[in-house]
C-alpha cells in the first residue's frame, strides 16, 4: 500500500515512518467532514424559526445561508494563502474553532445583523476545513488518494442527511440548542489534529515559464475546463436537490412521497461515494468521472419519464457522487504547475452551488416545471463533454490507471493538488 510522502505534493514514494495522518486523525477528519455537511445543513430546516425569532421575510431569513458560502468561499482562498507557510495543525484547528465559536455565536446572537456575520464566521472555518482536508487528502494517500476522499466526502452526506433530521426530531423552534451542540461537538476535534502532520509542504511546482505562451494557454485552457465541470456538476447536484420535489409534485407525486425521494437522492450521493471507493483503486479517475457523467445524463433524461422519475432521481444522486472527490487528484496530475488550482476549483463549485438557484430557477421559468430534468439534463450534458475534452487534452500528462500492481508507486504518484501545486481542495 502506498504510504504518504515525505513532503506532500513533492515525493511520490514517501516513507513509510512519517504519514500526513495517524489512523485516529483519518476518523477524526471523517468525523469533520460529518460536522460540515451537518452544518451547512441547519440553515434550511431552520428558517422558520428564524423567521419568527427576529421577524424575516422568507429573503432575509434565506440569507443565513448565502452569508454561510460566503464565508465558506473565504475560508477557501485564505486557507490556500496560508497553506505551506503556517503548520497543518495550526490551520485546521483554527479553522474548527472558527466554525464552532461562528455557529455558536449565530445561536446566541440577539440580532439578524449580527447574526449574518456570525455565520459568515462560520463559514470560514467550514470552508477552512473543507479546502484543508480534502487538499490533504489529495496529496496525502498516494494512489489511493481518489479512494480515501470518496470516503471523505461521503461523510459529508451522512453530516447533510443527520442535520435536517436532527432539526425534525427537537422541532425548528430549538434551533439554538442544535447548533450550540454542533459548536460543541467540533471542539473536540482541535484535540485529535495531534495525529497531523505539522510539517506544511512546499508551496509547489515552479510556476509555468512566462516565456513559454502556448504552454500557459494550455495550462489555462485545462484550468478553465475543470472549473466548468466543477461548476456545472454542482449546479446541477443543487438543482435537483431543489427542483426534484417540486418537479415530482407537478407530475403527480403527492408531498410526501417527493419529499421521500429528494431525501433518497441525497442518501443516494452519500451511497456512491462509499460504493466508488474500491472501485477508485482499480480505475483512473477520468475513467470514473466520465462513466458517472453520463450515467447522470442518461438518468436525468429517463426522470423525464413521470413513472420512472423518482428512481432515475436517485441514479442521478448514485452517478454524480464520485465526481467532486474524484476529480481532485486528476486535477493535480493534470495542472501540476498550477499553484492556485485547487483553491480556484473548489472555491468555484461553492459559488455555483449559489448561483444555480437562480440561474436554473430562470431557466426553469422559461422552459415550464416538466422540463426540470431536461434543463438539468442539458447542463450534464456539458459535463460530459468537457469530461470527455479533458481526457483528451491530458492523456499525455495523465497516465491511465487501470489495475493496481504490486509494483512500487511511479515517481508520479502523488502529485500535487490543490494549494501545492495545486488543485483544489470540495467540494
């Protein structure tokens, strides 16, 4: 099994006595990833009650949320500034007690004003740690990288299921006490980063040469192609996650049963992660990534169909899980010059979560609620062709890896993703 390297991001063929993570950080980290799916979470379930505690309209009280991505954007881009310059540890357990100290203080807070910064606050530690985590995890497993962040990333959907229901079970009225115990929860969490590696890596690669045009046209032209996916597939990830109800109930499905099978899509994204994770280590990830774009296609056009649209939901939920985790490490053997890549993808993906709402809700005004899945169909569709133009623009810098064998790991390994060389973090 491939161990992590000596200096993240630059030796492919680390030691085997000096691991980014203990075993007991790698579950800590995990349970991490639960607390910010839960959180981002909350705010949905929880805008009645906001509503009624400081007197909102349904646009005010909705901006607890957008004020939350904001900060989640910030905390992205500033954690990507500090990474190789001030120790994993340090970063990481400011970045919890950021989350924890905003979400408290946004129970407590006695206005909406304040209230909105406080969660903006939360917001940067959240996305502190999911640009930390998953930039870590990129670079950190080595060929198992792709495995380990599905698994990551799918205790993210278990945080996003646990969340709204936790709020169904106490009632959206003690909101407060669900987050003051969020803010609990995460504390510990400063305790286990002892299983970190401290050491920052280097910052990267050498920037391209300023000389060399065409190559930094192409360095820009794959960037840019990522961030489009990476948009694209979260916008439409969001869009059925909003849309799939009220789709569902236009063509016959009552309340409940839509909400049952929104619920199954999401439960369904949580599901493919895990069920990839294997499948991660035998598989390149563009071969995934291109399988589960248009496996996504394929089911957001059957969901147009009334008597199979709450299952072909769900294979949309089951296709697009892996993209998001999966496209990291690809990101990083793609663009490994790029120092900011990383940063730029997943700090994209959350301002196209954002703007899906009301890009699709427009989009979804013209063309009527029927075509829902054909709408989002449309934008997968892109997806698939940007995925199929990526395999095609990176071949010769991206090996495919098929099989798994014995042999050690190539010198190319594990190459820098994110900040360090740097792909991103997502997402």
């Amino acid at each position: 099994m491939d161990n992590v390297d000596k200096h993240v991001g630059q030796n492919p063929d680390p030691p085997s006595h000096s691991p980014l993570f203990s075993r007991a950080a790698v579950v800590a980290s995990c349970v991490g990833f639960i607390l910010i799916g839960a959180l981002q979470a909350l705010y949905g379930p929880s805008i009645p009650a906001f509503r009624d505690a400081h007197g909102l309209s349904p646009s005010a009280a909705g901006l607890a949320l957008s004020a939350h991505f904001v900060g989640g954007v910030a905390g992205v881009l500033g954690f990507d500034r500090l990474f190789g310059r001030i120790g994993n540890r340090t970063l990481l357990g400011s970045s919890y007690l950021l989350m924890a100290g905003g979400a408290a203080g946004f129970a407590l807070a006695p206005d909406w004003p304040l209230a909105l910064g406080l969660a903006l606050l939360a917001g940067l530690g959240f996305g502190g740690i999911d640009y930390g985590l998953n930039q870590m995890f990129a670079v950190g497993f080595g060929r198992r990288s792709a495995a380990m962040l599905n698994i990551l990333n799918a205790h993210f959907g278990i945080g996003a299921i646990l969340g709204p229901a936790l709020i169904g079970l106490v009632g959206a009225e003690h909101y407060t006490l669900v987050f003051l115990g969020f803010a609990v929860l995460t504390l510990p969490l400063v305790l286990c980063l002892t299983g970190v590696r401290d050491q920052a890596p280097p910052r990267g690669g050498a920037e391209p040469e300023t000389t060399d045009k065409a190559r930094n046209r192409s360095l820009v032209t794959v960037l840019g192609a990522f961030v489009l996916l990476y948009v694209l597939h979260v916008g439409v990830e969001a869009g059925v996650g909003g849309w799939e109800p009220t789709h569902l109930e236009t063509v016959g499905y009552g309340a409940t049963a839509a909400a049952s099978a929104t619920s199954v899509y999401w439960l369904m994204m949580t599901v493919g992660r895990f069920l990839v994770a294997p499948l991660a280590l035998r598989w390149s990830a563009p071969a995934i990534i291109a399988v589960s774009c248009a496996g996504m296609t394929v089911c957001l056009l059957l969901a147009a169909i009334p008597a199979l649209a709450p299952y072909a939901y769900a294979g949309v939920g089951l296709f697009i899980a892996p993209i998001f985790p999966t496209g990291l490490p690809w990101l990083g053997r793609a663009a490994p010059r790029a120092r900011r890549a990383g940063a730029l993808v997943i700090a994209a993906s959350m301002i196209g979560g954002v703007a899906a709402g009301p890009v699709l809700g427009k989009a979804i005004e013209l063309a009527g609620i029927r075509a829902v899945p054909l709408v989002l169909g449309a934008v997968s569709a892109v997806c698939l062709i940007t995925t199929v133009w990526l395999i095609r623009a990176t071949s010769s810098s991206v090996s495919p890896t098929h099989t798994i064998t014995t042999a050690p790991a190539p010198a190319r390994a594990v190459e820098r993703t994110s900040a360090h060389a740097r792909p991103d973090a997502h997402q």
